[in-house]
C-alpha cells in the first residue's frame, strides 16, 4: 500500500525495501541434503521475496501455511496487493545458513549443521562468499539495483588504558566482505552501496549491551564515544575509493 501511495503523488525518487537474507548450503550433493537446502532458501528467503517479485509463496510456504490454517494469506487479492514493482531490494546479510536433511527433525525435516570455521561473537560464522552468492542469486532473480543496508561483526571489544580499540578482527571481516563485493560487481551484479552495521555499538536486541558491532566504542555509562581501528581504516576504504582492500 505504501508502493501504491508512492506511486500515485508521482515522487521523483525510488521505493524498495530490505529484506534479511541468509544463504543456504547443503550439507552435501546428495539429493535429500539439495532438498532440503530448497526448503530452508524458500522459508527464510522465498517467503519474504516471491511475494514481491512473482505474486506467490513458494511451494515450502504454501504448504506450512495450509497445515497452519491458514490459507486466507494465499488469496490471490492478498497477493496481488504485496506484487508491487519495486525500484531496489536492498540486503542485510551476516551469515551462511548449512542444512542437511533429517526426518527425525520436526516439521521441515530439515536440521541445521554447525558452522564452519571462524565465528563472530554472536556465533555467526564468518563466510564472505555467501555475500558474494547471494548477490549473484538475488541479481538473477529480481533484476534490481541492489544495496548491501546491513553487514558487519559483533565482536569482544576492549577499552585498553589509552581509550583505544585495537578490532583487527573487524577489520578483516569487513575489508572480506568488500572484496566480495567488488567480485560481485566484476562479474556483473548491479551493486550500488553498501552499508556497514555499525557506526555505533548500540541495543542488540534481546542481547541488550551485551555485543557490540559498531566502528565506534560507546561507553554506555558516559556515552562517551572512542573509534575503534576499524574506523580509520573504513574511513581509509572510502577516502581511496576501495585501493585499501588490495592490502
């Protein structure tokens, strides 16, 4: 409804909207693990997306809102309504998500797999190329300018004695996650910004205080604010227009 009053009172500028994404890996090339990575995409990607792009719920979707009685979200006035053409999608991305199938597991028949290799302090595995993956999926699948509007770490971030943030850490996740980016573009991806989550530490949600992604330490007692070293070295990306992340 609010594409359509855009529309309508004709603005000169651009509406889309951000959803979270998560790129799904199977646990392996077997046909039970692929489809079970198709259920999970569906449920945490398609059910948000295909609405907007195509009209519909994927197949995973319909078939879970059915078992929950709920087939009114199926109608197709209801879906006609959320098929609004859009003029971005932007993109909040953190994580991988790997799957392998179960039939123990309840519902989907679908288990999550631990992650692979090094976390954030959220437990959020650190994987680049689901970045790049996903930009590559999203830019076939709906044709759109795409913006990166979330992607950064949550990490232990100590104050040492001369109000100093020594986040190396940080600095490699996000100079990673730009590489992926330029990649993206390279080959093709209609890439137009990216935002980085945080210039702040700030509320984490239930986690409260307790995690900080910012490029900048807040004393929540004072609110006295310190940049991390992942400032200056952000700042440095963007003053050189992306020649930092060859080093």
């Amino acid at each position: 409804m609010a594409v359509q009053a855009f529309r309508e009172v004709a603005s000169a500028g651009a509406i889309g909207l951000t959803l979270n994404f998560s790129t799904v890996y199977a646990g392996s090339e077997g046909t039970e693990d692929r489809e079970a990575q198709r259920r999970i995409d569906e449920l945490l990607n398609g059910w948000f997306l295909d609405p907007i792009l195509e009209g519909r719920y994927p197949e995973t979707v319909q078939t879970l809102l059915r078992a929950q009685g709920l087939e009114r979200l199926l109608d197709v006035d209801a879906l006609s309504l959320a098929h609004q053409p859009i003029d971005f999608l932007g993109v909040n991305y953190y994580s991988p998500a790997r799957v392998a199938a179960d039939a123990t597991a309840r519902g989907l028949g679908v288990r999550r797999l631990p992650p692979q290799g090094e976390v954030t302090q959220m437990g959020w595995e650190i994987f680049p190329r689901g970045l790049y993956d996903l930009l590559r999926v999203l830019q076939h699948k709906a044709e759109l300018p795409l913006y990166i509007t979330e992607n950064g770490a949550a990490f232990p971030d100590p104050l040492d004695a001369q109000g100093q943030i020594h986040d190396t850490r940080r600095i490699d996740y996000i100079r990673r996650h730009l590489r992926a980016c330029a990649q993206a573009i390279a080959d093709g991806v209609d890439l137009r910004g990216y935002f980085l989550w945080s210039l702040l530490d700030n509320f984490e949600w239930a986690l409260g205080y307790t995690r900080r992604f910012g490029i900048t330490y807040v004393d929540f007692e004072t609110q006295q604010r310190f940049p991390k070293d992942s400032f200056a070295f952000y700042q440095q990306v963007i003053a050189q227009k992306g020649q930092e992340l060859d080093t």
